[in-house]
C-alpha cells in the first residue's frame, strides 16, 4: 500500500516547534521546482530561496499537505508564495540553526484517472427450492460488479 509523503507533517511539526521556542522559522525552497511562486530576484545562485514564516513576517500562511502558501512583502510589495512541499529543502531557526533538511524529492506523479466500475443486472443464482407458494421461480434480477 503506497502512502503520502510526511514530509508535510514534518514541515508542520518544526513549524510549531520553532515558534513555540520563540524562534524564528525559515524555510530553503529549491526555487527552481515545478510550481514554485516565488520572487526569483532573491533567489540564490544555487538555486535556492529561503524564506522567513514566522507568524509576524507573513500572512495568510497555510502549511498544508501538498503545498506551502502564503503572502509575504519584499521590497514593500506583497506577494503571494505558493510552494510544494516536495521543493522544500529544510525549515530551521533562524537563532540557532536547529531543525530539519530534507532531500530533493521529485514532484509527485498526478494520480491515474480510475474507471468507473460498471453494474449490471444479472440474474440471482437459480435455487430450485426457492420456488414462490403460486409455483412461479422466485428469481429476481440482482446487481453485481463487473470489472
């Protein structure tokens, strides 16, 4: 059985624990990942961007379990971020350095579309006991699953 990365709920614990410790939380994004929305005139020259998310430097902010969103100002201007958690490469305290890096992770393969499984009406096993009191067969139509 395949399971959801828990890189988000890592993310998430990290978050609360840092700010929780009175630090500041940072996030380093792989800028350069599919979907990111960021502002790339402070993206690094190895392709990196590191974001402060403490409560009192963003709004809006939603540490959700595909993606990272938020509305931060740089330069004075806000600026909505989007960021999928597979492109975070670490959160950590900005005071210390403690937390958390994480390797690279390729964006998720979009889920396959499932067929709809087809029902039919098909005759119930014949039982010859099962016969009403009129003497008529009592077989009903019944559905099944056909795949």
């Amino acid at each position: 059985m395949s399971m959801t990365s828990c890189k988000p709920y890592l993310i998430r614990a990290h978050y609360e624990w840092i700010v929780d410790n009175d630090c500041t939380p940072y996030l380093i994004v792989d800028a350069y990942s599919d979907g990111v929305s960021v502002p790339q005139q402070y993206v690094n020259k190895d392709g990196q961007i590191i974001l402060n998310v403490s409560p009192n430097a963003v709004m809006s902010l939603d540490l959700g379990t595909e993606a990272i969103t938020f509305n931060a100002r740089f330069g004075g201007v806000p600026i909505d971020i989007y960021v999928p958690c597979f492109a975070v490469l670490g959160i950590y305290a900005r005071e210390n350095g403690r937390g958390m890096m994480f390797e690279l992770e390729t964006p998720p393969e979009p889920p396959e579309p499932t067929k709809p499984k087809k029902a039919t009406i098909a005759p119930a096993p014949s039982d010859s006991n099962n016969s009403s009191k009129s003497g008529q067969n009592s077989t009903r139509p019944s559905l099944r699953v056909i795949k």
